[in-house]
C-alpha cells in the first residue's frame, strides 16, 4: 500500500516542497529510506520504529520503502521523522490517506514517541502557505513562529498519538490550530536593553553613535582600555530604529534556521547584536559547515555585529567581510552546493591604538616600539578600513565625568531623533529604490541626493588632500554630512555637516 505525505526541507535560509512516499510491500521485513538521505535523515529509520511501537503502533512486518521527492537532492536533518511516522501510519491502515491531503509536516521524533522542535520551521511554515498548503502540523516548541505566517493553519503536536488522533477525527481529540498576532509583538515596550544614559563622558562617541545608527554607517572606535568602547558599542542596537514586521520576519528566519531561536519565541521583535569572540572561525563568521548554516554576520542581519578587539582577528575572516558589506548578502559556496545569506548588518568594531593599548593616552605608561604599533594597526587592512564610514580615537574618561552624578540622555530619548532620521530617508529613497538608509546609497544616487556646493566644495578637498581619502572614503564622508542633515532636519547638506563628518576619519596611513 502506497501513501503521500507532504513535507518540506530547509536550503540556505529557504526552503522547498518534500513528497515523502511510503510504500508497504511484501517480502523480507526491510526499513529503506531512498533520495539522498543523510546521516540524520537515515538514522530517523530506528527513531520512527521506536517511537511508533512505544506509541504502540508497531511497524508492520513488510517491506517498507521511503522515498523523499525530489529525488537528486540532498536530504539533511531529522524534520522528516514526523511526516515518514504518518505515511507509516496511512501506508498500513492506521489512518485515510485523504485525511492527509492539504496538510504538512514537520518534525523529530523521541523514542517515545515524542515530537521535538527542529530548525527551520519559519521558512517551511512559509513555503507551504505560499504552496497553497491548507495546515501544518509542527512540534509544540515550533509552533509559535510558524503561525506567525499568515495564509496557513497551524497546529502543535507534544507526540504522534496525539497527530492519529486528530487526523482520524477522533472526537475531543482535535489539536488546537495556534494563532499569533505579530504585529502586537513588535510593539515598543517589549525592546529592552543597556540603557545610553549609564555611559558616563564620552559625548563625542555617543554623537557618532547616533550617526551610526541614523544613516547605518559602519563604525570604529579606537581608545585604551577602560575607555568604554565595548559599554558603547553594547547600546548601539538599541538606538536602532524599530524593526518593521517584514524585518523582523527575515531576522526570525535566519535565527530559525541557524537554530539559534529561543524555546516558545514566536518572533524577535529587538535588533540583534552579535559580539564573536576573535578566535572565531571563518565558517563561524561569513557561514559554511555541513550542511551549510549561516554565520555571525547573517545573525546579525538588520542588526549590530560587533567586533571588540579588531585587531586580534584573523586577516583573512575580517577581509571576507569586505563584500557583504557592500553587497548586504554573502554568498559560500562549498563542493556540495552554493547558498546566500542576508548579510545587511551595522559593524562596529573596537581596538586598542597598540599592542599594549596605551599609546597616544598621554602618559608614559605605553613602551611599545613605534614599528610595533604601526604593524598592530596594519593588521585592519586598508581596504577594510576604507569601509568604516565613523572613525574616532576615545579617550579615557576623566574623574570629573566619571563623579558627575548627572545623567545623560536616555536610549528611547535618541532613538526618537533617529527613527525621524531614517523616516526622512525613506521618504526620500521610497520603498522602490532598495536603498533603505544613506550608508547604502550608490554613487550614482548619492550624485543625485548630494550636490557639493561651492560652499562645501573647499572643504571636501581639504579633507581629500591631507588626509588622503580614497574615492570610496570620499563618497562615505558625503553619506556622513547626508545622515548629519538628516538628524538636523535639514534638506541640503551644508558646510557645517561637511566638516564634522570630516572630523569622524582618521587620516588614511602611509602605504595603506
């Protein structure tokens, strides 16, 4: 006896439709699962067995074979023990195979017959409603952020008794369908964290940061220890404007297929903020691994990754960041297939002047011979550096601003002045442009939105001219007075925006 399931696997942060097709035959008791199963897909063969005998539905003394349509491609992950569990259960009389048509499913079964949670669920979710699919049965523990997905039926299963009973219609028995307002979750007060206003001094560094998150302009501050570069960095997130819903539904995405998604989260509603440690691996950093996942800075789509001692990181895993930067996805490409990966993040980096981190503080405490700072700043590669819009040196706070009882503006306070920035720019750009901030203009739109006068003209060419500017710097000081504007509320870019954005880059280094 033959029966259809409809399944789905996820690709890269998509996914695809599965027919999972169980077959019963006659002839020596075999298990045989066929379409290029991988490890876990075949070692959900002993996980189906065990969990329906304890369930107590045993495996039928027949030939069975499991096929996983389409056929050439691979098949990775245990999301397939639930939908072969079902197919066993129709294939030998347990269930209609019409009970099964217009509903999906997805799920890792226990020995006991339990439905655990599984990655992915998100995307799957949203294939199947795109397909047409009426429902889908997913683990409890996924549930809430598939039915964050409009357009499906959603239902959560704790085991696979529980999914006979509510495909045979059993009375009482129906699993409740799971229904999740998104939009009320994106509402202000759930987004919480470090608050500005505890970061004692440094006005000049909070200015940048403001910046940074008004025209989404790449950072770098370098200062000594305890200056408060990482206490910085860590609120630069929350001065972020709100996540828009289709945002938060691609930053969901990511983290649902990376397996990072908290237990019973239906949707993160807060910009994410990654801080790798600098022994972090290439695959960890850009993506990669088998099958291949995304890394950090996809983790860190629409949001923050920060990188705290620059310098300590590997040349080669801060130059594969150069792309996605400007293009905002990444894309790995291995011997067994090529994905890509949103990477459309706000870097902020943090380091130390040299090795000892004491040069230029003004005392006498850094010995470091001055070949050996100028080598520990090489390490940051000229082209990298190019790409970091804000570049400022913070110094050390001194005793008056750390006894200074007063404090200073609050998060909510300059996330206001930066939401009405970038509602400037989208009005500016509209939606059909794909320019969602002034960071990510191309040069052929920023000639538009940014005409040099005469009176802005003199300066820029100072700047050029001492501190030797590449085209690509020259371009991001105009975005910098752009965002300066915006935050002001002005409609052109004039001499005063000019000159401060020329102040937040440090002078280009000799051979860089």
């Amino acid at each position: 006896m033959l029966a259809r399931v409809t399944s789905a696997a996820v690709r890269g942060v998509d996914s695809y439709l599965v027919q999972v097709e169980v077959n019963l035959a006659r002839g020596l008791p075999t298990f045989t699962v066929v379409g290029l199963p991988e490890g876990a897909v075949r070692e959900g063969r002993e996980r189906v067995g065990a969990a329906l005998r304890n369930a107590g539905y045993p495996l039928p003394p027949r030939r069975i074979t499991v096929n996983l349509a389409p056929a050439d491609v691979r098949k990775e992950g245990s999301a397939f023990d639930l939908p072969i569990a079902v197919g066993l259960l129709a294939a030998s009389g347990h269930l209609e195979p019409e009970t099964l048509a217009g509903t999906a499913f997805v799920g890792e079964l226990g020995l006991d017959g339990s439905v655990r949670p599984v990655r992915g669920v998100l995307p799957v979710a949203a294939r199947c409603a795109q397909a047409g699919v009426g429902s889908i049965v997913v683990p409890t523990g996924n549930a809430l952020e598939a039915a964050v997905v409009g357009g499906i039926t959603v239902f959560g299963a704790e085991d696979v008794g529980s999914v006979l009973r509510h495909l045979a219609g059993k009375e009482g028995a129906s699993l409740p369908p799971v229904r999740v307002d998104a939009r009320r979750l994106l509402r202000p007060s759930d987004r919480v964290g470090p608050d500005l206003r505890d970061v004692k001094g440094q006005e000049t560094a909070k200015r940048v940061l403001e910046i940074a998150a008004a025209g989404a302009h790449n950072v770098l501050l370098v200062g000594p220890p305890g200056s408060g570069k990482t206490m910085l960095a860590r609120r630069l997130a929350g001065i972020l404007p709100p996540l828009t819903l289709a945002e938060a539904l691609e930053v969901t995405r990511v983290h649902s297929v990376a397996g990072c998604l908290p237990p019973g989260c239906a949707l993160l509603a807060k910009r994410p903020f990654r801080a790798p440690h600098h022994t972090v691996s290439d695959a960890g950093l850009i993506g990669g691994g088998v099958p291949l996942r995304p890394g950090e800075i996809s983790l860190a789509h629409h949001g923050v990754l920060f990188l705290d001692e620059l310098a300590e990181f590997r040349r080669n895993a801060l130059e594969a960041l150069r792309q996605p930067l400007e293009d905002g996805v990444v894309q790995v490409s291995r011997v067994r297939g090529t994905e890509r990966f949103p990477a459309r993040f706000l870097l902020a980096g943090a380091m130390n002047p040299c090795p000892c981190g004491y040069h230029g503080d003004g005392s006498d405490r850094c010995l470091c011979d001055p070949s050996h700072v100028e080598r520990y700043r090489r390490r940051i590669s000229g082209p990298l550096m190019d790409r970091m819009d804000l570049q400022i040196e913070v110094g050390a706070v001194s005793f008056h601003a750390l006894s200074d009882e007063r404090r200073g503006e609050a998060t909510a306070t300059v996330r206001e002045r930066v939401a009405e920035a970038r509602a400037r720019q989208d009005v500016r750009f509209g939606e059909e442009s794909g320019v969602f901030a002034n960071a990510q203009m191309p040069a052929a739109l920023l000639r538009k939105v940014v005409r040099p006068s005469p009176r802005i003209v003199r300066p820029l060419r100072d700047a050029v001219d001492q501190r030797r500017l590449s085209a690509r710097a020259y371009h991001r000081v105009l975005k910098v007075a752009r965002t300066i504007a915006d935050l002001a509320g002005e409609a052109d870019v004039k001499e005063d925006h000019v000159l401060e954005a020329v102040q937040y880059r440090l002078p280009e280094r000799e051979g860089a």
